[in-house]
C-alpha cells in the first residue's frame, strides 16, 4: 500500500443520504472498480466490505460508519460509509468530521427521499462541498429526471445534473452535459456522439450548467455576458469552484449494484471533488489562540480521532485524520484534552473490517491506530504543542427509557456492557435517575436503543429489557392544616410517650422542607425537638397521595406534650409521622409533575 | 407544510403542551413549548413519524408543575399498584 501521497492527491468522501438507498453498494462497486476488492459483495448477502458487523449483517442495514480506501488513476480515495437511519445520526456528525466532501446516495425512485433532502441541508449549512449520485437506474420503474427534478426544485440555484441517463430496458448509456459527448456503460473513458434524439435536452441542460459555471466565478461571469458561451475547461473550472465553495451541487447517476456508471463517477470525484490540501484547519492551542493547521507532509504532526471503533482483534481503534505532517510509529503526542501523551505504535489503513499495517501515514489521508490509552472521539493528537478543536457535536439523546436485565441480578452486567459499549458509541447516554431509582439509557431513537441491546446480547451476552421510564412525580400541599399526633405505649414494660402538634402549609425556605421550632414554654422538651424534625424528614419522603416526594412544604412544631419518664426520642419521631399524616390529607395535596421545554430545531453545526 | 404544522400543534395541544412561541428561521419552523414529562417519553418517534423524519427537538428539564385533576386518578392507581406488587 502506497503510504507517502501527495495531500492534492487524496479524496476523503462520507457517503450518506437516506437509510436504504444504496450507500453501502455505491462504496462496495467503487471498491470493486477500483480492484480494492476482489469480489463485489452485497449488503443483502451479508459480505459487503463496510456493513461487517453482526447486527449490520442481521439487519441489512448500516449502524456504524465504515471506512475504507482505493486508488483510482494515482488519487488514493478514503470512503467512509455513513448510515443513513437518522437513528444513528451520531455516526454522521463522526464521519464528516473529517473528510472533506460528501456524495449524497439517493435511489431513483422518482422524488425526494427525506434523507437527501437532510443530507443536502446538512452540506449546505456547514459548507460541505457535495455530488448527488442516483443510483438505482437498472431498476424497474427507476426514474432518473423524476429524483432529479424534486431535487432541483427544492435547490434550483445549487443543484445540477450534468449527467442524462439513456435507459432502454437496461441503463445503457448517459451524456456527459459538460462535454456533450455520449458514452457506453462500461466504456466510460470513451466518448462518442450523442444520440440525435437527445439533442434538444443536452442543449437545454447545457445552458443551465453554463449559468451556473459562470457564477461561481467573477472572471467566468464577465465572459459569459460577453459571448454567450464558455469553453468545456472553463465550465468544468466554474463547476469545481461552485462544488468547493458549496454553491453548485452537480448530479450523476449509474447503478451500484450492477457496476455502471461507476467509472465516470470516478472520473468525476477524482477532478472535481476538493483535496484535504484546499483545506487549512482550524485548532487552538492552551491559551484559547487560533493555529491554522496546514496540510502539509513534512510540517509537525496533528492528527485528530474522529472514531473509535473496539475491533474483536486488535481492540480498541481510532479512526484518525492526519491533519499535517507524517505519521511514523514510535513519535510521541500530545493529547491536550487529556492531558496525556501517547507512543504511537501500530498504524493502518482499514479496509472494512480488515486493516493493512502501514509504516507511515502522512498529511491528508486518514487510517486508524490501535491500543491507545486515552484519546476518545474528537481529541487531537499533536507533535510537541498542545492542540485541541471544537468538540465534535453529537446529536442530543431524545429518547430515554428504562433498562432492566431480564435476568435478576444481571444489572451490574448490563452496566459494564454499555460502559463498554460508549467506546464505540458517544451518542448515547446511561444514568441511574436517584428520584425512580432507575437505570436510564438515552438515545437518538428507538432503533438506537434496540441495538444497543443487541450489541449487549451478542457481545456480552446479557438480556436487557428496555421499559417506558417512571415519571418522578412529587407532590406537595397547597393548603394549611394541623393535626396532633400521639405516640403512646404505655402497657407493660418500659413506656413511649410523645405529643407535637404540628402545622403544615406550603412554601419552604428551600423549596423543599422547613422545619420551625415554635414551641414555647417547653411543652415539648428542648431535647426531643430534634426528634421532631427527623421524624418529618423521614415522612416527607413519601406523600399522602400516591407516595411520592413532598416538597415545598413547611412545618411549624407549635406544642405538644411529654411525660418525664416514658418521653424518649423515638416517641417525638413517631408522633411527628402521626401528625404528618393526619394534617397533610387536609391541607390540600396535589401531584406535581415534571415540566419540559421542548424546542423544535434544526441540524446541528459543523463539528 | 402547513398541514404538518398543524399536525404538530395539534398533537402538542393532545399532550398537554403549552406552545411558547413559533418562530421561522431559515425556511424552517421553530415551535418552542412546555410539555409533561409524562406525555413526551416517545416523542422522539412520534415526532419523527409526523414529519417522515424532518424534525428534530431538544428538551430540557424546567420546573414541576401541578397535575390536573384529570391525570391524577390514574398516577395514583398505578402508584397503589406499584406498590402492591412491590411487596
């Protein structure tokens, strides 16, 4: 595997778009056409290179990103396959943290799919410069123009097809709208003449695209008032602007599945798509100062972890970009977030499940590096400065439930488990709720959670329920009442005396219990005043209604009684109890509920 | 759209929400509401159902607040039931 590369000759692509739309076929023809596999596998068939996992296999969908990498014309392309369910929306947020443009993956089916039109918005608000490929167009019913032009309605300022399909039975061949040329499936190096039938529409596209050249370039936009026309170099320069400014957004097609359309693809990610050299990266260093990172092979070494993934074999892996300088084994870094410094050992390009030990990696290009002690998702490793950039930001857990082991006693299990499982996933969140006293797990949705369990089941095989969350319902009084309350044993042996009268109404000093010692002329004895309280503390943990926390209450300790002998401690503690719950079912007691704001939003930004 | 917005209204009325304040930023919606715990544990799919996945919400914890008198009777129930099978 070629290890030194020039940084302008590395592409590093997140495919994502919608859930089952053809993402992980796209990465696994690319891979094939390229000869980084040998065979084209199928995510139906359980052997394509990025769905590798038990739960991707079992499901026929992807839950994790997957990398992995090929050379295509002298251009090393890193490929990370982003799942598209919005359940895993934390692994999105991961994969484009560091590459460096996305294609968006939508089938043909004739209109826009909710994940394109998410996945456009997402590269759009955080300047992702993108390609839209339709892929799907050996399928029966597949309606190239119907995807295309949903699309373009919605984005008609940005997105362009520069691609017209023919399809006769089969795909058998599309137009290249940039060169006016036709070309066959399979022979997509090669263009010839274009149907005479199509004419009509490569005119008309052709005008859009000139347009839209034009004005993603001061200099193009002059000339195009002028004459009316640009060269075929200068359309493809305004159109590789366009992508890197993020204003123009070209479109494409083929099918994954059947290996067409795949090459000119190629073509196009290779020429058009943006190199990790266009790009400077933003760090700061300790004091909170901007560093810009250049992509530069013989500059210091930064690295950032986009991913950890925990591999059955090697163990824990982090999926890292190599921002500037070239990565050997042995070079000590410093990791700022945590304070720690770490020997770089083994390094690799990954392949899937599969990684290739490498000696080196340098400035752009991205593989993974195992056993590290401390760097988690989003920390940089730097050469002798201390470096750290705004933290990946993960979707916020919206959906919470109740864990239970189905096994009595497997708790603790199931709490390692998922612990073990956070190296892998940042997305989800467990914390025990100390009001219900339940182990709570939250997540991006249902699906997430499910498979956390499943990954609980085949990796540590432990059973986990997941249940509705008990609400922490308290409860308080809303009015005023007063009761006495009686401890008396006095038949035989030694005698428990105590009386308080005691009365409640709402409003603590702290919101939740006071206590007023108003006794006067010793009716309750100084000695036994502290029983009092402690017996109230103790009765506020339940309320009259259905047992739950009563808070905001005040009780004020008025009077009472004792006898000199039989008058001990747990007789005030008990009396207290007594008077407790006497008054508060008179004084008005309600059920409190929690309160949430919830504000509907948008995309988070750019990690 | 509209339509989805009146869905979404709709249902955070059905969930005793209390809407705060609506407000468009860039093309999109902003609803910003109070809703009951109690009625917003699976929201995160329903939501999700109600707008094919276009929506996204976030949801932080504000105060207590009293139960309705509608409500109570069954808090209470599941309370007593609770605590039976407990024992």
């Amino acid at each position: 595997m070629m290890a030194t590369i020039q940084a302008e000759n590395i592409r590093n692509i997140a495919l994502i778009g919608h859930s089952g739309e053809g993402k992980t076929t796209l990465a696994e023809a690319i891979l094939f056409n390229t000869k980084a596999i040998d065979r084209q596998g199928r995510v139906d068939d359980g052997n394509s290179t990025m769905d590798y996992t038990q739960e991707e296999i079992t499901k026929k969908i992807s839950i994790s990103l997957a990398m992995a990498n090929c050379s295509y014309k002298g251009t090393k392309i890193n490929l990370i396959d982003v799942p598209g369910d919005f359940d895993f929306a934390g692994e999105l947020v991961q994969a484009m943290a560091p590459v460096d443009s996305a294609l968006i993956v939508t089938s043909a089916s004739g209109s826009m799919t909710v994940g394109t039109e998410k996945a456009i918005d997402y590269c759009i608000t955080n300047k992702i410069p993108a390609m839209i490929f339709v892929s799907g167009l050996d399928k029966e019913n597949a309606d190239f123009n119907g995807t295309t032009n949903a699309i373009v309605d919605k984005y008609p300022t940005k997105v362009t097809p520069l691609f017209i399909p023919v399809i006769k039975g089969g795909f058998e061949g599309f137009v290249n709208v940039v060169d006016g040329k036709y070309y066959n499936v399979g022979d997509e190096d090669n263009g010839l003449d274009i149907p005479s039938v199509l004419t009509s529409q490569v005119e008309e596209d052709r005008a859009k695209v000139l347009e839209s050249a034009a004005e993603s370039d001061d200099a193009l936009m002059e000339k195009f008032f002028e004459e009316g026309d640009l060269s075929q170099e200068e359309i493809e320069l305004g159109i590789k602007k366009g992508i890197a400014n993020c204003t123009t957004i070209p479109v494409y097609g083929g099918s994954a599945a059947l290996n067409k359309g795949i090459t000119n693809l190629l073509n196009k990610l290779v020429a058009n798509m943006p190199s990790p050299a266009d790009r400077d990266v933003i760090a700061k260093d300790t004091k909170g100062q901007d560093v810009v990172i250049k992509c530069d092979s013989d500059g210091p070494v930064v690295l950032r972890v986009f991913k950890t993934m925990v591999d059955p074999f090697v163990g824990r892996l982090s999926y890292i970009k190599l921002l500037s300088g070239t990565l050997k084994s042995g070079i000590i870094l410093k990791n700022a977030t945590k304070d720690s410094e770490e020997k770089i050992s083994s390094i690799y390009f990954v392949k899937g499940k599969k990684q290739e030990a490498t000696d080196s990696i340098s400035a752009g290009d991205m593989g993974a590096l195992a056993k590290l002690n401390t760097p988690t998702t989003g920390d940089v490793l730097s050469e002798g400065r201390e470096l750290v950039m705004e933290p990946i930001q993960m979707p916020a857990p919206v959906l919470s439930m109740a864990v239970y082991a189905s096994k009595k006693g497997e708790e603790d299990k199931i709490f390692a488990g998922l612990s073990r499982l956070k190296d892998e996933d940042i997305s989800f969140a467990v914390v025990k709720n100390p009001e219900t006293n339940e182990m709570l797990i939250s997540g991006v949705g249902e699906n997430h959670l499910d498979i956390l369990c499943k990954k609980l089941k085949n990796k540590f095989g432990v059973d986990a329920v997941l249940k509705e969350p008990r609400i922490a319902y308290k409860e308080t009084i809303k009015g005023k009442a007063q009761a006495e309350g009686k401890h008396k044993k006095q038949s035989g042996g030694a005698g428990q005396f105590g009386v308080a009268v005691i009365v409640f109404e709402p409003g603590a000093a702290d919101g939740m219990y006071e206590f007023c010692d108003e006794v006067v002329g010793g009716a309750v004895p100084r000695q036994f005043i502290p029983a009092v309280d402690k017996g109230l503390k103790e009765a506020v943990k339940k309320g009259m209604l259905a047992g739950y926390p009563m808070i905001n209450i005040k009780c004020h300790l008025i009077d009472g009684k004792s006898h000199p002998v039989d008058s001990k401690e747990i007789a005030f503690v008990s009396a207290a109890k007594l008077a407790y719950e006497e008054a508060v079912p008179k004084a008005h007691p309600i059920l409190l509920e929690p309160i949430y704001v919830l504000n509907h939003g948008r995309y988070s930004r750019r990690p | 759209m509209c339509s989805i917005m009146g869905d979404i209204l709709g249902d955070l009325n059905k969930r005793r929400g209390k809407v705060l304040g609506m407000e468009a930023i860039e093309g999109k919606q902003v609803i910003s509401a109070e809703v009951p715990m109690a009625e917003i544990t699976k929201y995160a799919t329903d939501l999700r159902s109600m707008t094919q996945g276009r929506g996204t919400f976030t949801l932080a914890f504000e105060r207590y607040d009293e139960v309705p008198a509608s409500a109570t009777v069954k808090i209470i129930e599941d309370a007593k039931k609770r605590a039976t099978e407990e024992e």
